[in-house]
C-alpha cells in the first residue's frame, strides 16, 4: 500500500501523527 502514500516509510509515522493531530482539531473545531 506505499504506491498510494507520498511519504517514504520511513516519515510514515509522523505523517500520521500530523493527520491525526489535523483530524483532532478540526474535530474539536466543529464540535466546539
């Protein structure tokens, strides 16, 4: 599944954690 990300491997998880962090904020954004 790497052909679809962008991102080496190897920043993989920061990736992640930076969308997760987005995801989060925009969520209590909205919810707030």
């Amino acid at each position: 599944m790497s052909w679809i990300s962008p991102v080496p491997l190897t920043d993989l998880p920061h990736t992640v954690l930076s969308l997760t962090h987005t995801l989060t904020f925009k969520f209590c954004f909205i919810s707030h």
